[in-house]
C-alpha cells in the first residue's frame, strides 16, 4: 500500500559553488588551464583579462537599472526556442560518405615498426596470416604473452586459416629475427637468450652467458653463484664477465623502439607553488598559472540592464534576462572558486612550510618531521579531506629539487629516548646503510634491524622488511654481486 507523508530532516548539502571549488582543488596547474578554457568556452559572459572596475561593478543584479551603453549583440545566438531541437543535428550520414575530418598522427607504434619488417620478407599468404597474428599478440614490452595453441584457434576462428602448432612456431621464429633483438620471445629467458645469440661471435664471455640462461636461469635469478661456478667450473673472474654481458640485455626490448618514436607520452610536471630563499629569508610565491586573470563580460552586464526593463511587459526579454543572469552567476561563481583555490592552496602550503621549517632551510631528509593531514588541518582549520585535495597532484619547486606535496607527509615513529621521529628519516638511515653494504655479503632484514636499534630506533624486523619493500629495494639474497 502506497503512503504519502509529509516530515522534516537535517541534511547536509554541498551547495553548486562548494562541489565546484572542491573539484578545482585537486586539479593540478597543467589541468586547471584546461579547465578554464573549457569554462570560457562554455559560457560567453566569462573572459579572461584583469577587472576593470567601475561605478556599475556590483550592482548588475538591480533588474530595475538601464544603461545607455548599446552593444552589438544579438542574444538570439544563445536563445532560440523557436528551433525544434531535431533540426540541430542529423544522424543519417551513409557509411559510403566521405570523412572530412583529418586525425592527428601520434608517431609511428611499436606493432607499425613490426608490420613494416614484415614487408621485407619473402611469405606466403598463409604464413603472412600467421605472422600478422603474431604481431597483434605482442605487448608493448615486446613478449608474446598467448599461447601457440590459442593462436591456432584464433587464426581458424577469425581468419579461416587452417594451421599447425608447427607452422606457426615456424613463423615465431621468423619474427623473433626482427628487430629489436628479443621481441616475440614467451618468457624472460627466451628473450635473453634472443639476445646473447646474436651477440655471439667467438667471446667466451657470451658463450658463457648464454650457457647459464640457458641451463641454469632459475640459479641465475636466485643468484646462486657458487652453484653455477661448481656445474660450469668457471672461476670468479669468468662468472663475473658472463654476468656483466647478461645485465647488459634488454629485459623488456620493446621499450628501446618505443623510446624511439613519438608514440610515448611524456608527463611535464609543472610545480604548483615555487620557494625560493633570499638572504636566509624563505619566499613562497603560487605559480602564476594559478592564478589566471578573469572577469566578468561587461557587454553581458549592459544586456541584463537592458532587458531588466523590457521584462516587465514581453515574455522574450523576460526569458532572455533569465538566460543572461544565469551566464553571469554562473561567471562569478567560476571567478570565486578560482580565488579561494588561490587562498586554500596558499594557506595549505604556508602551513607545511612552517611545519617543515627545519627540511625547507636545510634540504636534509633526516630533517623532516613526522606529519599527517590532520596536523595541517588542525594548523589551517579546514576538513582533512580539503588538505588531501590540495596535496594530491600538487608540486612545488624548491631549491633542492621539484617535489610532491605527498612527499612530506609521514608517519611518526618512537626512539628509545622517547622522542618522536618520522618514518622518512628511517627509510633514508635504510638506503644509507643499503648503499654502504659490502655487496658480496649484504645485510639482511635482521642485520638491519640490529642496526637501527644501535640507533636508537626500536622497529621489527617486519617493518623493517616493509620499509625496504616501499623503497624498492630487494631483498639481501638479490642484492648479492661478485
């Protein structure tokens, strides 16, 4: 049984200009000039430019008002109700229609580069079926990641290719001969060993190298090396060059053509905020990106004066006076939002420089002091989920280095004096002493625990382990060298 009743409730609301704001603090200086664009382009009482201030600056709203400044404007460009809006736009184009529209190259790909390889050899229509196949199956890393047996399929369902296992490993082999060196392989150790074959020519060393993948990769990649110096009886020395050669190799050899075109997108990083330091003095200045100059169109205000007028008395002017008032609401409240972006971000920024006075002025990671989003918005005031927008994507450029505002967020971490430290400065005590280690006996998890208790830092070995991890650094095993 339906029921209509009538209550009162409590709900909290963002209102349109909030979740506008919202949105452009996270959006980072190379988007937020897009953004903006976009909104010019959207709405025609928006223009970029620094505001000319006059008498009639805040008093476009009074309806009653007329001036006597005439623009040549028609507002029949924005509001034509009279058009049925199926006339505006067709959907019956003929697949046999031209395009006109021209695409815009993004460089010559990888799979181009082995297609055009392909050109160069002599094939029957069956085997250049088989290898275009192949083709479409190599990733960008260059690896033939699909089965032999799932081609096969592949080519009788989608092709109607009748073709062996046999045959189409045939055709592997033939694309494994294009360059570069190491594509078409289906495991790591086949692409070294694609690798080493064509660098043999008589050097031990290779034969050497191409022996261990050969025979013993899985010893290899565990770094068991007195195990390989006992089945091959080689000396240090021997071992030591094979190795060399080996690490010499492209794991991933379809990054070397891909570096080589303009297909690859290359991210810019433009810093949000720039510090600079003057005679001891630190200076923080908002990337002049931020802060674009926008105003409001004044032919747009001269319009809502008048059709204030006519409002009264024609149900057109009154229509257009709604459109016009609601493009320059809508312009005011874009030209806000981007100021109080200006004023967050700042504010933000400021908190964490005062915060991390001590890093700012010296540089020194073991310097940075524990902090979380609550510490900065406590300090500012402000939700932490509006400090984790302005800190996500953000950059600022310091005098050592262009950094992520995520960079000098950390957890805090107790010494054994009680003093309160960030998890920063342990990670960088672990890759000091990673780095100082005798690469023929590295430290294990445990030596490093052992270490940082000396001291003074009481952390498990499984934290230990993980802050290695977060380093990307591998474990001692892998780290071991000759």
């Amino acid at each position: 049984m339906l029921k209509q009743t009538l209550s009162h409730k409590l709900l909290q609301k963002l209102s349109p200009q909030q979740i506008q704001l919202m949105k452009l603090l996270q959006v980072p200086t190379m988007e937020l000039e897009a953004r903006i664009k976009e909104e010019i382009e959207e709405n025609p009482a928006l223009e970029e430019g620094a505001e000319e201030r006059d008498e009639y600056e805040d008093d476009y709203a009074d309806e009653g008002e007329v001036s006597e400044a005439q623009e040549d404007f028609d507002i029949n460009d924005y509001l034509d109700d009279d058009l049925p809006q199926y006339k505006t736009s067709v959907s019956n184009h003929s697949a046999d229609d031209d395009e006109k529209s021209v695409p815009i190259s993004g460089g010559t790909s990888f799979h181009d580069i082995l297609k055009s390889q392909l050109g160069l050899r002599k094939m029957t229509d069956k085997e250049r079926a088989i290898a275009d196949n192949i083709i479409g199956n190599i990733d960008d890393d260059g690896y033939l990641r699909r089965e032999i047996e799932a081609i096969v399929d592949d080519l009788a369902f989608t092709a109607n290719v009748m073709a062996t296992e046999e045959e189409v490993e045939d055709v592997l082999f033939l694309v494994q001969d294009f360059e570069p060196a190491g594509v078409g392989a289906r495991d790591l150790r086949e692409c070294l060993l694609l690798q080493l074959e064509r660098r043999h020519h008589g050097d031990i060393a290779i034969y050497t190298a191409k022996k261990i993948v050969e025979k013993s990769f899985e010893e290899f990649s565990k770094k068991h090396f007195d195990k390989i110096k006992s089945k091959f009886e080689i000396s240090d020395d021997d071992l030591k060059e094979a190795i060399e050669e080996i690490v010499k190799l492209n794991p991933k050899p379809g990054n070397s053509l891909k570096e080589s075109t303009n297909s690859k997108n290359i991210q810019q990083i433009i810093p949000d905020f720039i510090l600079t330091e003057d005679e001891g003095e630190l200076n923080l200045s908002l990337n002049s990106r931020n802060a674009p100059k926008l105003k409001v169109s004044k032919s747009y205000e001269t319009m809502l004066r008048n059709y204030a007028d006519g409002a009264k008395s024609s149900k057109s002017d009154k229509e257009a006076l709604t459109f016009v008032k609601q493009k320059l609401d809508s312009a005011k409240w874009f030209i806000d939002a981007i100021y109080q972006r200006q004023q967050t971000l700042m504010f933000t920024m400021k908190a964490i420089l005062e915060y991390q006075e001590e890093y700012f002025r010296t540089g020194d990671e073991t310097n940075l002091r524990p902090m979380i989003l609550k510490d900065i918005a406590d300090i500012v005031e402000m939700d932490i989920s509006t400090i984790s927008r302005v800190a996500n994507s953000k950059y600022i450029q310091t005098p050592y280095g262009i950094m992520s505002l995520k960079y000098f967020f950390s957890e805090s971490l107790s010494t054994s004096s009680g003093e309160e430290v960030s998890t920063r400065e342990v990670k960088k005590i672990l890759e000091d002493a990673i780095d100082a280690e005798e690469k023929r006996k590295p430290l294990t998890d445990q030596k490093l625990t052992d270490l940082l208790k000396e001291k003074g830092y009481n952390i498990a070995r499984r934290t230990v382990a993980k802050y290695r991890e977060q380093l990307n650094i591998p474990v001692a095993r892998l780290r071991k060298e000759l």
